[in-house]
C-alpha cells in the first residue's frame, strides 16, 4: 500500500545492497523497525526523505528540509474527497482505476487515494461536483504520531520540526524531548533507561546528554495518507536499511 502507485505488480526491482550513496527521494528496502514479538520480521519499500543531520517539517502536506520544500514526485497519492452529482459505480470506478477508497456517505460523498495527475483528470469529468485534497487541521494533535506525546501537537499533514540525529552528535535531554529519544537509546543502541522526576538515568549514571551510536533516516511511503512510515515510528537506523532501488524493469501492460 505504501508504494502503490510507484510499483506495480509483477514489476522486477534491482536491488543495490553495498556500498550505496543514500540520497533524498531515494526508495530503500528497509526491515520494519516497529518490533513486535508476536509478528514476523517485515521488509518493505519506502521513500527516504531525511539524513543523519536534516531537519525535516511537514506543513499542509508540503515536506520541508532544512527549510526548503521538495517537491512531490508524480507517483505521490494522497486522499481526495469527491462529491458526485450521481451514484458512482464500480464500473466507472474500474474505467479511472480507482481502487483505493470508498463511499463515506450516501449523499454521494468519496474519499480515494489519487495522485495528483489522477485527481487533475476527475476534475474534468462532468459526473464531478467537487474533488478536494483531504489535509488535517494544524495543531490537531494525532497520538499515533511519532513521538506519541501531548507535547507536541503533530499529525500526519503538520509535522515536526523534527531534527533527526547522525553518528556522534550529542543530544542534550531533558524529560520532555526524551520522548525522541526513547526508543533510540534503549532498543536501537542497546542501553538501559530510567527517568526518575526531573532526572534521566542512562546506563544507572544520571545524564543530561547522549552522544549518538549511529545514523538515523526519515522515511515515508508514496501513499501518503495511508502509509505506515516514519511519521508512525519515528528514526529509521542505519542497519535497517537493506539497500536501495536502482533499477525497475516495469510489467508489459496488457
């Protein structure tokens, strides 16, 4: 679901695994950093966005490094929500290839996941009242965003800043930005974590830094509002990345 609309089935991808140059927009093939006991290892396909050392912000959908925006590639999708002058069927659903959505209402309301060219193409369409990007309020915080925290009043669309660390920086921690951190010191570098009050604990010495083991990614998939990426788990480490695509030899279209 991530890289629909960029991989197609039956789509043969090159793989490069060693010495790979890492560069913004690159699609990597990374294991699922999110472990959980009870389900496999996952591997998959995502978009790299951040380096160790970018500071990446989402505002309105529109991605930010380092201050500058970037630009969408056209295999981009994100949620549209249409209203229709008339009941829209499956068949005029499978003629616009539109697989990914659904009826939110029975007033003819739609919600569907369309690159932009897609939705540009509907707009056209007689049967279309109205076709509009579906973006969330800013400062309308969503707690299944990564760093899961009251604190910062992030969603999908709105978000960050968000500084992501590379091998030997050293963080300066306090109790509220300990929630980036977290899972970064404990599970990824492999130490012991306790805050007690106001103080943090690395190791059972009392700190208020961490110097960085590795380097860590920002990654999100293509299908924007319907992907499990970096936005959800936060850092991406460097040894989850299993290589990079250089190559696709795409299906015949029959």
């Amino acid at each position: 679901m991530d890289m629909q609309e960029t991989f197609h089935k039956g789509d043969v991808l090159l793989l490069r695994k060693f010495g790979i140059t890492l560069n913004t927009n690159d699609i990597i093939y990374i294991e699922f950093p999110g472990k959980d006991s009870t389900v496999p290892t996952t591997f998959f396909f995502q978009r790299l966005i951040g380096l160790p050392g970018d500071s990446i912000a989402i505002i309105d959908k529109v991605i930010y490094i380092n201050g500058m925006a970037i630009e969408d590639t056209t295999t981009i999708k994100h949620n549209y929500h249409i209203k229709t002058a008339n009941y829209m069927d499956s068949t005029i659903r499978a003629k616009h290839n539109m697989t990914e959505g659904s009826a939110i209402s029975e007033k003819n309301d739609y919600s569907f996941s369309l690159t932009k060219y897609k939705a540009d193409s509907l707009k056209r369409l007689a049967s279309i009242e109205t076709i509009e990007m579906e973006t969330e309020t800013p400062n309308a915080p969503d707690l299944s965003c990564f760093p899961h925290s009251i604190y910062y009043k992030w969603n999908m669309d709105n978000y960050g800043n968000l500084y992501i660390p590379k091998k030997d920086d050293i963080l300066i921690l306090d109790t509220t930005n300990i929630v980036f951190y977290k899972k970064m010191i404990q599970d990824h570098e492999k130490n012991t974590l306790r805050i007690k009050d106001d103080s943090i604990f690395i190791n059972d010495i009392f700190t208020k830094t961490y110097t960085v083991k590795k380097n860590y990614y920002f990654t999100l998939g293509d299908n924007r509002d319907n992907s499990n990426d970096s936005r959800k788990w936060g850092f991406l480490p460097e040894n989850y990345i299993i290589g990079k695509s250089i190559w696709v030899i795409k299906q015949q279209k029959k």
